[in-house]
C-alpha cells in the first residue's frame, strides 16, 4: 500500500482561503441552493461585522 505524501495546494494557503474551500464543500455536498447559500452567507456577513464592531 503506498500513501501519496504530495503536499496541496491548499496546505500553504492563507487561512481564509481554506476556509472558503470548506464552506464550498459543504454547501456543495449538502446540495444546498446558491441562492439560499448568497442569502444565508449575507446573514452571517452582517453577525460577524457586528461582532467585529462590538469588540472594537
């Protein structure tokens, strides 16, 4: 059995884009709608930004 050690892209990327390829992911594999995902992701937008402001 041999196990393929080639790093990813993605072990070298920026912490955000990592992030962004796991919501895709899951939006994708749970077959969720992209306008439901638009809207969804707008909500969550608007939370962090208030938290965002709050701390500040």
């Amino acid at each position: 059995m041999s196990t393929d050690n080639t790093p990813s892209p993605l072990d070298n990327a920026p912490e955000e884009v990592k992030l962004a390829v796991d919501l895709i992911y899951l939006l994708e594999s749970n077959e969720i709608d992209p306008k439901i995902a638009l809207e969804a992701i707008k909500i969550v937008q608007q939370d962090l930004q208030a938290k965002l402001a709050t701390s500040n």
